[in-house]
C-alpha cells in the first residue's frame, strides 16, 4: 500500500518531513497507528505535559494547581500560546480560571472531583489550542498516565482526519 493509499504512512512521512522524528527515523517501523502514537510520544517530550492525574487539590488548592498546570501547557506550546494574567479562585467544588490569551479575555470553569485532574479542564486546553494557528494540544494516548502534547497543526489536521485521536 503506498503512502498515499495508507493514512499511517502519509502521517509517519509527515513527521520527518516536519523534522519530529529524526532524518535517519525508519518509517518502516511506523506501521499501524500505535507505532505512530508511539514515535509521537518518544519524539515530543519538550513539548508534553504528563501527569498521573492524582493529586490535585489536596490542600484545598486545586485552583493553585491549575493554574501550574496552565504554565505547564504554555511552556510546552513552546511560547505558541499564553495564559497570561492568570487569576483564579474555588467556588465549593467549582474551579474558576480566569486569563488572557491571544489578546482576548478567557473565563474557564469546571468541577473538581476529588483529587483527579478534570478531563472538562483537559478539554478545554485542547479546544482552547485550536486557535493555534502553529500548532495545538493532543491527546497522545498513553496507557499509563495522562500525557497531552503540542503538535504542529499539520500533524493534528490529519490524526483528526483519518481518526486516529478523536
């Protein structure tokens, strides 16, 4: 199957070509879509965030959390996207985040159960980053930990396309 019929290696190709995997990387090896979510995963640390998702808020600080969380996602955006001004306060089990980003004024509010990191906050990193016009955050599946990483938007476009993250 060519790279043109086979959606892994069009994205495998695609990752060398944006230099993600290095110039000597054997394509061959990225053969089905875990090996590709694999190679992204080995080949993007500088620009993950991971977490085990435990922890957060055990000192009734969970919105302090969050917001080390929101620094962690602009340091691995590499600078691409900012929270800037970041304020945030705990309304009982309701988190609220309050910053600008891109020159505009965002508001983002979400439950925290327990002491898990929210998916809604995860979520919301992941559709706020769309405006990226550089790239934006994915979920890069892995097994044992929470693991979202900044990928160029190229890289993105065509894992959505071809339903390999969702």
């Amino acid at each position: 199957m060519t790279s043109a019929q086979n959606p892994i290696a069009t994205i495998a190709s695609t990752l060398k070509t944006l230099g993600i995997v290095p110039a000597d990387f054997d394509l061959a090896a990225i053969d089905d879509e875990y090996a590709l979510m694999d190679a992204l995963r080995r080949h993007t640390k500088a620009s993950q965030v991971k977490s085990f998702g435990e922890g957060i808020g055990e000192e009734d600080d969970a919105d302090e959390d969050y917001v080390a969380f929101l620094q962690r996602f602009a340091k691995a955006s590499g600078g691409a996207i900012a929270y800037e001004g970041i304020a945030s306060e705990m309304d009982g089990d309701t988190v609220i985040l309050r910053f600008q980003s891109g020159g505009q004024d965002q508001r983002w509010s979400f439950e925290q159960e327990g002491d898990r990191l929210s998916e809604e906050f995860l979520d919301q990193v992941i559709e706020h980053s769309r405006s990226c016009e550089s790239g934006e955050f994915i979920n890069l599946n892995d097994e044992n930990s929470i693991l979202i990483g900044f990928v160029p938007k190229d890289v993105a476009k065509l894992l959505y396309a071809h339903g390999i993250i969702v």
